[in-house]
C-alpha cells in the first residue's frame, strides 16, 4: 500500500447521507420550526419586485405622494420582517445543526481513542489526526457558515421563480435561460472537485504523518543521516499536495466564469422578453420590471447555492471520513470491534468502570503463525498452547525470538496469518476485556489520581489508595499532595520504573479478566526490582496472565513457562519439570542465575552467548507504547 493511501474507512455518499439524516431526524421538531422561520423571513422579502414594479406603474401613471409612500412603507415593513424572520431562521439551523455536529465530533473521539494500535499503526496516526482536526473543521465551518445561507439561498431561489411565474410566464421561461448553464456548470464542478478535494486531503495527511514520523524518529534519522532523504521525501510529498491544490483553484476559476455565464444570459433574455412584451402592451413597465428584479435577485442565492458547493463538498468528504471512523465504532470496520483490547491505560469496561467478569476465561492458541506486514519471514511459526483460566505463562527467550509479538496478538493487537486464538469464549481481536501493559507506559498529564482513573472512571480515593497499596507504591502515598499531586513534567517526574509500578496499579484497578505484561519490570532499577517483581505477581493473581519474562525471576514465578526459538516453539511446562528436561531453559536458568548471584552485575537481560539479549536498532519495529 502507498504510503499516501489512508486505511482508515470512508463511508460512501449513501452511508454518510443516512447518517446525517438520521442525526438531524433525532431533532425533527426543531428542524420543521427553523425551516418554517426560514421560508417566512424570504417569503417576506419577496414581496419587494413586484410592489418596486408597482411603485414605477405608479409614478407612469402619475399617482400621488400617499400612494408612493404606501408603497414605499410596504417595502420598509417586508425589509424588516423579511430580514428579522431571516436572521432568528438561521441562528435556530446554525444552533441545531451545531448540536448535531457535536454529537458526531464527540463519537469521533471516543472511537479515535478506542481504536486499537494496530489500527492506528497501520493507517498511520495522522490520518486519524487529520480527521478529528481537519475534517471536523471543515464540517463545523460548513455547518454553522455555509447551511443556513444555503438553506437561505435555496429557499429564495425556489420562491423568486414562483413569483416570476405568478408574475407573467413567458417573462419566467425567459429567466430561465440560465438553468441549463447553471446544471451544467454544477455537473461539471461537482464530478470534478470531489476527487480533488479527497486527493488534497489525503496528500495532507501523507505529508503530516512523514513529518509526525521525522520526529518521533529524528534521532535514528540523525544516526543514519538520513535527514537529506527524509527532506526530499517531504519535499516531494509538499509538491504533490501543492500540485492537486492548484488543480482545485482552477477548477474554481472556471466554475466561477461559467456561472457569471448563466446570470448575465438569464437577465439580458428576461430585458429583451420585457422590451418585446412592454412594447406590444402585454404587461406594464412596472411588471417587466418586477421580473427583472427577480432574476436580478435569483444571481445572489444561486451564486451562493453554487459557490457552496465547493464547501458542501468538502465537508461532504470530511463527513464521509468522520463518518467512517465512527463506524469502526460501531463494528462496521475491517477486522476491528468494540471492546478489543484497549491496552493499557485503557479499560475494557466503559466509562462505568470495569466489565466484571464473568469468570477468568482460558486463553487457547493453536497453530498460531504470523508475519509483519511487508515482510515473507514469519516471526511466529506454528504456535500452540494453553494458559488455563485463572494462571500464569511466562514467555521466554531470547531476543527477536517473538515474544512480544505474541503477546501481542493474544491482546488482540493483530490477528494471526493462520491458526486461531481464543479467550473464552471468544476468538481475538474480537474477545473483550484483555489489558496489555507495555514496558513503554506512558505518565499522562494531570494527577495522580487521573492517572489511575483512567482504569476505573468512577473509582473512589479509598479505591485507588487501596489499589497503590495493593501493588506496593507506597512512595505513591506519600507524595506532598497524595492522590492531587501533579506527575510529569509540570509536576513530580516519575522514573520509569515509578511509571511501571502506576501501570500495574491501573491494571488492579481495571481488574481485566485476562493481562497481558511485556517487559512490565524490565524497568526497573536498582532498589525497585523486588518491588515490581512483587506488584507484578499481585497483579498477575488469580489471572489469566501472560507474562513476556526478559527477567527470569518472572518465569519461575509464572504457573507455566514456554520458551520460544527462532518464533517456535522450543518446549514448555513448569519451572521445575522444565530445569528437570535440562534443555534450552534448564541453561537459560544456570547461566542467569549464576549472574544474579554475583554482586553488582545487573540481571536485567539473562542469556548464554549464542542468545544475544540485544535489541535491533532504535528505528526497528519497537511494539508502540500503549500508555
Ligand atoms: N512492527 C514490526 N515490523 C516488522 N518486524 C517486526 C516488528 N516488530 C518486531 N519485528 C521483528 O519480529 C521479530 C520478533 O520480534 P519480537 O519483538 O516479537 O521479539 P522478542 O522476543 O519480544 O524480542 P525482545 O526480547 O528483544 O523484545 C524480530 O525479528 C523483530 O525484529
């Protein structure tokens, strides 16, 4: 897939068209009133042609002062009321339509930040930033800017063409001269824009996410110089945009002229039918007047009409963007569906806390074998196993052996090429309720407390006291402000390990019935080892856990252990049946535990020398961080 190709869905015109529909008709009684203001307020207005019309009829004829100035308060009251009715119109559509347009922007957010990394990582993070910023811009602007002026412009339109056909018919065919020219100037714009403004919008987002990348990854972009590639690249892709913009403006350029076509050809037929007509006593000045004054009137709205649509199409396609976002919601996605693993500092319940579950469910893989995206090589081949409800695996072995990628697809971030994976009931990425806990967790902005709200919404103090006691971050406790105490970089800074031990606190807090912890205490540093080893093992209690052990510590602790070689596996059973084998994990444990005896040498990455403990580059495929 190119890179500037989202893969994120688009909801097609029909899909979008319903569900707009089906977001306004949740307002309908609201919807009637401010059209039916609306038709009053131009209703009003239209008066004025025909009773200007009467005021030349009346100065022809000679009449006197009194009748002028009636007239003339005619056209002062439906001014007023016209214009009055007009504006209370549009500030009830623009206020309608506003709510609606939250409602959908909120949908979009919730599903935006639900939606699983894998998805993300595959469409590309700013495809979905360019939704929920551009896309719900140019929907907003079009909402409150562009609908009541076309609701507006389309009512006066319809009515100013009825009062030229009250008015006299064949002044009204001659008006309508211009209609061919106007379908045909909107035919001709409408099958064009759309494709560019949806080719724009997409080279945008290319161009955003090269750059979202550049930064995330400026220092292994700088270690392989590769600043120059990454330039040209931007270059190009700035060009391409720049390009499809300029086809934009000339495509508007000559919808403008086509439409300056139509108005002067509808007003030069209506004077000449009107010189005819006049001439040979069929209607008064005053009428062929009136009628000119109504196609005069018809250039404003259907210019309007016309030069919306440009807006209208392009809200259109943000719309259709937002709306497919909002479908992934609601399961109509590719591969996704509500309630997959939300991963940590998520939580599978809602905002009503936790699901509870309903038991801890088994987790069953079988014949599992999986390759990234754009690579032949499988890094998993063939997996099987079993982790009963309620106890632990740990996976070990050595680096690149594909660990974290199956604990991945367990946590339903993926889905195998072959074999299945189920827990419960439930085949992944559709089974609910797994919480995976990255070593790259993330310290959110805010206070303590928010940040371990995020499992649990509604928990109370004592809950999440409870929970930092549980996992022992007592330091958690005795900050100066306790649970009101600001983390991050505006406040207290927290080392990786302290974030790791808030994690596993969220975790206890989610109380998910199945986790799964990669690298949970691989940050650990000296001192805090034992205490992570500790809250990890809380956590992992009475679970169905999957535990990615870099430290061997984990292992022994875990209810079972698979080691993994070369993505196999190489063989699995319990700490003592498998240090009894005295196979790969019986010299795995000799080696790490001879190095864990000897004071000052670290042990945070065991392994014999033909099982390097080295990870690939900074730029390689480090699993994202889920918190
Ligand atoms: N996103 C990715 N795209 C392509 N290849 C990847 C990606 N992530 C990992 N890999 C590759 O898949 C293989 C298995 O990686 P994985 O991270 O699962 O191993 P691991 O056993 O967890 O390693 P470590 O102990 O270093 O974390 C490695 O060769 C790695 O380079």
């Amino acid at each position: 897939m190119s890179p500037e190709q989202g893969t994120l869905p688009v909801a097609d015109a029909r899909r979008t068209r319903r569900e707009l529909l089906r977001r306004l008709g949740a307002h309908r009684g609201r919807l009637a009133a401010s059209l039916l203001v609306l038709l009053g307020g131009t209703a009003a207005t239209l008066v004025t042609p025909p009773v200007l019309g009467d005021v030349v009829d009346a100065v022809t004829a000679g009449a006197g002062r009194g009748r002028i100035a009636v007239l003339g308060l005619t056209l002062a009251l439906a001014a007023a009321v016209g214009a009055g009715l007009s504006y209370a119109g549009g500030r009830m559509l623009a206020a309608l339509v506003q709510q609606v347009l939250a409602g959908l922007r909120e949908d979009v957010f919730e599903t935006a930040v639900r939606l699983p990394l894998n998805t993300l990582e595959s469409a590309g993070s700013s495809d979905v930033v360019s939704r929920v910023t551009h896309d719900v811009e140019a929907v907003s602007e079009a909402a409150s800017d562009v609908l009541p002026e076309v609701t507006h412009a389309a009512l006066t339109t319809g009515l100013s063409l009825l009062g030229l056909a009250v008015l006299d018919y064949r002044l009204a065919l001659a008006g309508l001269v211009c209609l061919p020219v106007h379908i045909h100037a909107a035919r001709w714009f409408l099958a064009r824009s759309h494709l560019v403004y949806g080719d724009i919008r997409r080279l945008e987002s290319a161009r955003g996410q090269l750059v979202i990348e550049a930064v995330r990854g400026a220092e292994t972009i700088r270690a392989y110089r590769a600043q120059r590639h990454h330039l040209d690249e931007l270059a190009g892709r700035s060009l391409r945009a720049v390009e499809r913009q300029r086809d934009g403006m000339r495509l508007r350029n000559r919808f403008n002229g086509l439409l300056n076509t139509a108005e002067y050809l509808g007003l030069a037929a209506v004077l000449m039918t009107g010189f005819v007509l006049v001439g040979s006593g069929a209607v008064s000045l005053g009428t062929a007047t009136a009628a000119a004054l109504y196609v005069h009137r018809l250039f404003g709205p259907v210019g309007v009409l016309l030069d919306s649509l440009d807006d209208i199409q392009r809200a259109t396609v943000g719309l259709s963007r937002l709306v497919g976002i909002t479908d992934l919601g609601h399961g109509g996605g590719p591969g996704e569906s509500e309630g997959a693993s939300p991963g940590e500092g998520g939580h599978p319940g809602g905002d009503d806390g936790p699901e509870q579950p309903s038991g801890r469910p088994e987790i069953e893989v079988r014949g599992v074998s999986y390759a990234y995206e754009g690579s032949a090589r499988p890094v998993l081949r063939d997996i099987s196993l079993r982790v009963p409800a309620g106890t632990s695996l740990a996976l070990v072995g050595a680096s690149g052996s594909g660990k974290s990628t199956l604990a991945r697809l367990i946590a339903g971030l993926g889905e195998p090429d072959r074999g299945r994976i189920t827990v419960g009931a439930a085949e992944t990425p559709y089974a609910p309720a797994r919480y995976l806990v990255t070593q790259e967790v993330h310290l959110f902005g805010g206070t303590l407390a928010d940040n371990l709200r995020m499992a649990r919404p509604r928990a109370t103090d004592a809950e999440l006291r409870r929970a930092l006691r549980e996992v022992g971050a007592e330091w958690a406790l005795r900050l100066d402000s306790g649970l009101d105490t600001v983390l991050g970089p505006t406040g207290v800074p927290l080392d990786d390990g302290s974030v790791q031990h808030l994690a596993l606190a969220r975790v206890l807090l989610a109380d998910p019935p199945v986790v799964v912890l990669d690298e949970a205490t691989a940050e650990s540093g000296p001192g805090t080892g034992a205490l992570l080893q500790a809250a990890l093992a809380r956590v992992t209690r009475g679970r169905t856990s999957v535990v990615v052990a870099h430290r061997l510590e984990q292992a022994r602790h875990a209810d079972r252990v698979l080691v993994l070689r070369h993505g196999e596996v190489a063989e699995q059973g319990t700490h003592q049946e498998l240090l009894a084998a005295g196979g790969e994990y019986a010299a795995l444990w000799t080696a790490y535990d001879r190095t864990a005896r000897r004071p000052g040498i670290p042990t945070a990455r065991p392994g014999p020398a033909d099982h390097t403990a080295i990870r690939p580059g900074p730029a390689d495929h480090t699993p994202a961080p889920l918190a």
